[in-house]
C-alpha cells in the first residue's frame, strides 16, 4: 500500500507538530487570574467542609461561574481541537491532600464523568513510585520511576495535578498522534498500514466479566472522519504471555519502534515540565503522552505525587467498535475505562496497589 492509498488525516485540527505549539504557549495554556482561583478556593472550602465523599461529587455541586465558561470551551478544544490543555495556578501550597482532590475532581467533573482506573475501581489515581518492576505483567507505569514510552490512557480525556516534583526527571511529553501517523504514512506508509490492523493486548490482570485476558485493537482507527489511536506498547508485549495470542512480527515491531521514535522526535514532540499546581488534560484519542525517567526524593514527604483522573466525557465523537471490546461503554455512551467485577468506584485519598494483585511489586517491597 503507497501513501497514496491510506486514509489522509493532514488538515485534522488536531494534526499539530510540537514546534509551532512550543511557539504558541498562549493557544494551550490557561493561567488562572485571581478571581478564578478565588472561585476555586470558595468551591474547595465548602465541599471540603461538608464531609461529601469526593466520588459523589459532580459538576452541578461545583458550579464555579468564574471557571465554568472557560472549562466548556476547554472541553471542546480537547474532543474537537487540538486535544490538550494546561491549566496552571492551583494553589497546592495551600491545600491539604483532600482539598487538592476536591478541586481537580471538580475541574474534571466539568469536562465528563470520572471512570474507574484499575480493578478496584479507583476514580482517582496516584501518580507515585510505588516501587513496582514494570516488567511484571500486572504492573503499572504510572506506580514506578521508569521512563514510560508513548502511549495512551482510557476515557475520553486523561488528566494529572502535579502535586510534588520529584528531584530530577519526569519531564512530560506529548505528541499529536494525527500528525505522527501522517509523518508514518509519509515515510514509511508499510509501518503506517500495519498499525491499522489489529494488535494483541494484555488486560493485565484486570479482566472485565465476560472477558478474555488479552483483547484485539488496532493502533490507528479512522473512524467518521477522524482518526482514533490507541498505543501501549508494553500491554501489546505482556500479551504474549498468553499462546493463543499472535506473535509479534518484525513488521510490527519496526512499526511499534518508529511510532516511539516518531513521537518522541524534534520534530513532532511537545514538552512540558510540571511545576506543583499545574493541571494537564489530553484526549486520548487524538494525544500521545510519555514521561522521562525520574530521580525522587528521599524523604517521602517530598516523593513526587500527581493525582490523576480518566475522563468520559459526553458529547465526545463516537468511539470506534473495538473501544466498546476494550473497555466498554457509560450509561452516557462513553469509554468507561477498567471495570471488574465487585469493584465500586472510589476515590481513595492515598496511594495504593490498584491493580489485580502483588505481582508487579519488587522482591524488596516498598510500603504502600
């Protein structure tokens, strides 16, 4: 297949390159004016004050009119734009861990619905070295310090609060994966047709009823116009595991690396260094994300910490077929990320295991 035969995506709004946004801080960055982080602070004050369990809360308990008008435009920027914002200004410094949460839940509420993160139905994340081998098949990236390769999250939208820094590293970078298919279809349009086949995942551990352990997707979808990706390459490589799973051909394998390289390359990369206080939404759809390798502090009240939300959100595009396979759909017709049986959605106020089980931990175990 020639360029000339795969599906061409080129004037997609979300086809940006990281250069000209680099250029452009003002088209995706929102620095909150006092006026809006007073509208936070009242809104954090009295949810904080009621004793509400953070997962009951939703946009119509936060109604923010400071903010609210902004974020509805954000909305639509992230599922009909260019798929990625940043709010800055979040006063951190100031809250406790539950006000933090109060007030980013609350951001998100008004972008979509909070979805489940794991098998123990975790609406909200904790960013954290939880000490975790990443080579393990039941481990999570986001629970170790190693450097995370591009890759995509559930839901609609993917958020992260940077709570702490660590001492080094962890610096966040994102690519448009519109325009790194489009730069695949240029140079190498064989790479680009074989990720629009089906590839073989791993659920790690974290199987849905009625599910099998591993699921098929293809990386590239078009879909009504658009074109969906959807990329973790270490859930593709812990498939294997499993004998019924197709092995990996060379072909894939070059398109998986050059995909990696693409997007992490000069000419397509966009990053960002998170100061505390910083809010980052992204489409998964139409947004690649990655994240360096990073040094911590020693003391743990000083450990790097974001908090994280996966988002569905309604009014969004509708999804291709193998996103209601992968992880299934909301009441409102939304990706509603990992849901397992028994697990009730809940936003724990403390990093925890949320996987499956122990296997992911290292030998030499790290408290939890």
């Amino acid at each position: 297949m020639s360029q000339a035969d795969l599906p061409n995506f080129a004037d997609d709004p979300g086809a940006w390159r990281g250069p000209e946004m680099a250029a452009r801080p003002e088209r995706w960055t929102w620095q909150l004016a006092p006026g809006e982080v007073a509208d936070l602070d009242a809104t954090v004050a009295r949810l904080d004050a009621s004793g509400r369990d953070i997962v009951t809360l939703t946009a119509a308990d936060a109604p923010m009119p400071a903010i609210a008008e902004r974020l509805a435009a954000l909305k639509q920027d992230l599922l009909f734009g260019i798929g990625f914002r940043l709010i800055r200004g979040v006063p951190v410094e100031r809250y406790n861990l539950r006000q933090a949460a109060i007030a980013f839940w609350c951001l998100g509420a008004h972008l979509g619905e909070p979805v489940s993160q794991n098998a123990r139905g975790h609406a909200l994340g904790h960013v954290r070295d939880l000490g975790f081998d990443f080579n393990q098949p039941s481990a999570r990236g986001y629970q170790t310090k190693d450097r995370l390769s591009y890759h995509t999250d559930m839901g609609d939208v993917v958020g992260l609060l940077s709570i702490r820094t660590g001492r080094s590293g962890g610096l966040s970078s994102i690519a448009s994966s519109v325009a790194l298919y489009t730069l695949m279809a240029e140079r190498r349009p064989d790479l680009a047709r074989v990720l629009l086949e089906p590839t073989y995942r791993d659920r790690r551990d974290e199987v849905p009823e009625g599910r099998k352990p591993w699921y098929p997707m293809p990386v590239f979808m078009p879909h009504e116009g658009r074109l969906f990706t959807h990329f973790v390459q270490s859930s593709i490589r812990k498939a294997q595991r499993f004998p019924e799973v197709p092995r990996i051909t060379p072909l894939q394998q070059q398109a998986f690396d050059l995909l990696d390289e693409l997007a992490g390359g000069p000419e397509l990369r966009l990053d960002m260094a998170f100061r505390p206080g910083d809010v980052q939404f992204l489409c998964n759809h139409f947004v690649l994300h990655s994240r360096t390798g990073f040094v911590d502090w020693d003391e743990p009240e000083r450990k790097r910490h974001l908090l994280r939300l996966w988002l569905g959100c309604p009014g969004g595009p509708a999804v291709p077929e193998p996103y209601v396979e992968f992880q299934g759909l909301t009441a409102a017709g939304r990706p509603r990320g990992i849901v397992c049986p028994g697990a009730v959605l809940n936003a724990p106020l403390e990093a925890v295991d949320g996987g499956a089980g122990d296997s992911g931990r290292r030998l030499a175990g790290v408290a939890s």
